[in-house]
C-alpha cells in the first residue's frame, strides 16, 4: 500500500470524525515511515527526517514520528486509578492489555475541555532507559500524516534554561506551507519517574 493511499485513509477517517485507523493501514504507515526515514537518514544524518502524525491541541499543531505510533482510535471509556497526576486520566482495555492513558492537555499545562467525537486517543510507545512502555495519549483530533525532509525541519529556538529547560521534548520546528508545526520526542515527555510510575500502576 502506497504511502499516498495511507495518508488518504486517515484524512477520511478523520473527515467522517472517527480516529480508527484500519490495523492494516497502520502497518503499512510504519513500514513505508521505515523505509523512507532509512534512505532519508543515510543521505542527511538527521535523525529527524521521516514520517510524522500530526495532531492538534487547541490551536496549535504538533506531531509525533510514525514510527512510535501504535494504533490511533476514538475516546472511550477510561478507568481512573486513584492517586494519580490529574494528567493520568487512567487506564483502558485495549484488546486484553491494560494501557495507562495521559491527557497531553492537562500534561502541557492547557485549559481542560470537552471529549468530543474528534477526541482521539494515540497509543504510542514509550521508552525510557530499560523500561518500555504501550501508553495511549489524548489528543484533539488527528490531521495528517507528513513526510518530513531536512530542509523542512529547524532547530528549536532557545527559550531559556538550558538542556534542563521544559523544552526539551522538542525535536524540532518544521514548517509547512507556511505553518508552524512542533515535533514532539514522545519519549521526553514524561520523565524517567513518570514512566516508572506509570509502569507500577500496571504491575
């Protein structure tokens, strides 16, 4: 499946206000995001290139790579599990496995609002040192799938703090017919603690 035939299934989908990505359509999203981010690295070194989803909070756009995207799908019901961050909304079945869910809203510090049939959940997999992790992620609606090359990626502007400041899981900056969209290391976003804690949640 072409990545043209890709990025149209998810447009639909996205249209219709349903977030379900066929199964078969993801896996050929991540292979075709492999094959071209290989060939694209090899000539740039930047690690960056590739294949992004890109998804919106509020105004602003941001994007994740591919490659870290499991499966996208609409709000469901969510288990809450006490004593959490009120960003760890809770838990939900995913086919028999017990994924923790994280508003990435309440986790950016913006205001709360209404799910919503757009409302989409993206199980995305985190790692961090040893520890590897399935973790859904609630985003306000998906919108495109890009493919990004060097020359469309910047350098996030310093804002302050060093490499300790709250930017660091910006990847970057890229620029698309003249919008901003923000890249996102899923894997920065929570910190080595979270991801513990979210582990012992599901332990």
């Amino acid at each position: 499946m072409s990545a043209a035939i890709a990025e149209s299934t998810l447009k639909g989908a996205e249209a219709s206000g349903s977030c379900a990505l066929r199964p078969q359509v993801e896996g050929s999203m991540l292979a075709i995001a492999a094959q071209s981010r290989k060939a694209e690295r090899a000539e740039t070194g930047d690690p960056r290139v590739g294949k992004y989803l890109a998804f919106l909070l509020g105004r602003e756009e941001f994007a994740i790579q591919v490659l870290k995207v499991r499966e996208i799908m609409g709000i469901q019901e969510i288990t809450a599990v006490p004593q959490t961050p009120a960003y760890m909304k809770g838990v939900i079945n995913l086919r028999g496995k017990v994924i923790p869910v994280v508003d990435l809203r309440l986790k950016f510090q913006l205001p709360e609002t209404d799910y919503t049939q757009r409302t989409c959940i993206i199980v995305v997999q985190v790692q961090s040192g040893g520890t590897v992790l399935h973790t859904g992620i609630i985003v306000d609606t998906v919108s495109e799938v890009l493919n990004l090359s060097a020359g469309d990626i910047e350098d996030t502007p310093d804002f302050g703090g060093g490499s300790f400041s709250g930017t660091s899981y910006l990847l970057g900056m890229a620029k698309i017919k003249g919008k901003v969209k923000i890249l996102l290391d899923i894997d920065r976003i929570l910190s080595n603690e979270e991801i513990h804690g979210l582990g012992s949640v599901l332990a």
